[in-house]
C-alpha cells in the first residue's frame, strides 16, 4: 500500500537556550476507502510552448488529445521524459550534464499542461465529490470540464489543495481535469553546488534541487505534480486535515510498562450545501472517544478542537534501533441527523513526543524522543 507520509521539518535555532517542543511529529498515513480512489494513470502532458488553447478550452473533451505525451503523475516533468526515452538517464555516468538546466533554458521549458480523463457522474442528492491535490510543485490551475477550479493561481509544492467538483461533473460521467504546472520562480542558478546562488529557497521548495554540497542539480527543479491526485465521495460533508499530538511525559524506556500518555485531536469540517447542518464530531482511539456537538453554517469550514484523552498502557513509537514503531488506527466521524455518518476520515499514526533543547555542554541543540 502506498502510504502518505507527513514531514515535519524542524527547523532548529542554535543561538537560544529555549526548549521547543514538537509534538505532532507523526507519520500520519491516510488509509484508503471505498470513497476514495486515485487519478494515478492515463495522464498526457504537452510543453506550453506547443498548446495554443486555453485551459476552458482543454479541458473539454471536444479536443483531441491524439498527439500528447504519455505522463507520470504521481512523477515530475523529468521522470515524464525520462519514461518517454526523451532525455538520457541521469543516474549513469555525465548523463545529468546532457540535460537542459532551467536556469539557461527558460521556466517555459519546463512548463507542462497536464491532462487527465476519468469517469465520474454528477451525483444525486446530496452527495458531494471533492478532488485533492497533495502536491505540485511549484504553482498550477486547474481546470475541469471547462470551468476554472481555483480563482487564484495555486503557490507551493507541500501545500494540499481540495476542490468540491461535483457541480462541474458531467452529467454522463466523461470528465477531463486539465492542470498547467509552472516551475519554481526563481529557478536558481546551481553554480556548481553548494547551494548554487541560494535563491531557489525564497519560495516554498525543495531547497536541495538546485545542487546542494555534492549533489547534482535536478534540471526541471522537480517540476510537476508530484504526489497524488485523488478523488473523494462524502455524504454532504467533508471532513478534511485531520491532526492527531500525542503528549508522552517523562522519560520512558522502551521494553517498560508505559505509564498514560495523552492525545489531543482536531479536524475541519467543510459543508459545502446551502443550509445549515446540525451533527456529532466523533474522535475514536482504540475503547476511548470524545465528541462535540456542533452546528455548521452554509457554505463555511469551521476547525473542531476536541477533548484531550487519557490512553491507558500505551505502546510507545521509537526511532529504528532504540525499539519498535507500533502504530493505532484511529478515526474521525461526522454523524449527522438520523445518526447517519455524513464523513469518516480514518488515520494511522505512532505515539510519541520530540522536543529539543539547547545543550550548553555540546553547545548544540539535541533533540529528545519520549525523554530520551
């Protein structure tokens, strides 16, 4: 199964003797449902150079596609051309100097329309379907059916976009998403490595791409969608970015009995519909749950902050070689009227806690794993 992991980056400060605590620094996988499939094949892409049309144009199924590029998605532009035997493979000897570096070429170079055709009908009743991108790099639009999802241009490779789609579907099922991908901007210029000229971290990238100590420049800067494009189907509304911290106090071992650790939830809840929706957020960690009433305005999104939870006898997550990486399923439910659940969002993660401190014996900050 693919998983999804959740990064948190810590971004550690030298020159301060404060301790800084993380506590969400799970591997937070979003498990697969029935209500969920992904856009993983049967993409095309084209360089903008060589398209004339619009994205309201592209985007309807009218137009051909006959003379378009078979693309990876989830993949960038280079895994794209590398896949079509358009570039030479980098990883053997001098290859990487054989391909073009955005820095001399252009961002048009590296600028693809990517095309997706899928089956889905406009759903009856209340039924919604949402599209999620978990990652593009660096900015797009999108288009489906001839309708532009996002009103403003979309900035960020590890930032997620969702889209209720289900007024744009066609009523016969027979879709097509159409995103234009734009590079990072500025490309930098990788000077050899070492960070090149260091402006490829004024956005929100990969700073490394651009040729980082001995690694070699990445040509197209990672561009292109880079992680799943998925679509979801919920009972009228959307439960969407859960977030599960896990407080675990004390210095704990590994093979001992553990004492009780607290968890502490939240989670949005979208109601896309035009009227007012009455019902139950539900939290559930193993026989434990909390819950919070709530009435949900038309057409708003609205953060639900639960209870903290005591759990009993935990098994504790540890790093590779200080003890075992144990993980719990658990879950988010929206149960509305009727006591019908409208949304469920089930999500796996490990029980732990990470904090740093400054440690003036080393004159550095370390970072501590459960008290250890």
């Amino acid at each position: 199964m693919n998983k999804f992991i959740l990064k948190v980056l810590l971004l550690l400060c030298f020159n301060s003797n404060l301790t800084y605590h993380y506590s969400l620094i799970h591997d937070i996988e979003f498990e697969k449902t029935n209500n969920h499939y992904e856009l993983n094949s049967g993409w095309v892409c084209k360089n903008i150079k060589n398209v004339n049309l619009t994205g309201f144009e592209l985007s309807k199924t009218s137009h051909s596609l006959v003379d378009w590029l078979p693309a990876t998605v989830p993949g960038t532009v280079l895994t794209t051309l590398l896949n079509n035997k358009l570039i030479p493979d980098p990883f053997y000897g001098m290859n990487n100097k054989r391909i073009p570096d955005i820095y001399e070429t252009g961002r048009d170079y590296y600028t693809f329309w990517f095309i997706k055709e899928f089956r889905e009908k406009s759903p009856i009743g209340m039924e919604q379907i949402w599209l999620h991108l978990r990652g593009v790099n660096y900015s797009c639009d999108i288009y489906l059916n001839g309708h532009k999802l996002n009103k403003l241009t979309h900035f960020g490779m590890f930032l997620r976009q969702t889209y209720n789609i289900t007024s744009f579907l066609s009523k016969e099922g027979n879709n097509r998403l159409a995103i234009i991908v734009f590079p990072p901007d500025p490309v930098g210029n990788p000077n050899g490595g070492q960070g090149g000229d260091g402006t490829i971290a004024r956005n929100i990238t990969n700073q490394y791409v651009a040729g980082w100590d001995w690694i070699q420049p990445i040509r197209d800067r990672n561009t292109g969608i880079w992680d799943k494009v998925t679509i979801e189907k919920t009972n009228t509304i959307l439960l969407k970015d859960p977030q599960v911290i896990t407080f675990v106090p004390g210095k704990r071992f590994p093979k001992e009995s553990q004492d009780p650790v607290k968890i502490k939830s939240s989670i949005y809840v979208e109601n896309p519909t035009k009227q007012s929706i009455k019902g139950i957020v539900k939290f559930i960690a193993g026989n434990i749950e909390v819950k919070k009433h709530i009435i949900l305005n038309p057409e708003s999104t609205e953060k639900i902050n639960l209870d903290e939870i005591v759990f009993e006898n935990p098994k504790i997550w540890w790093p590779n070689g200080y003890g075992k990486q144990p993980l719990y399923h658990v879950k988010f439910l929206f149960i509305g009227e009727g006591n019908n659940v409208l949304d469920e969002k089930p999500v796996t993660i490990g029980i732990r806690e990470i904090k740093t401190k400054w440690n003036n014996n080393t004159k550095s900050r370390e970072i501590l794993v459960n008290g250890q």
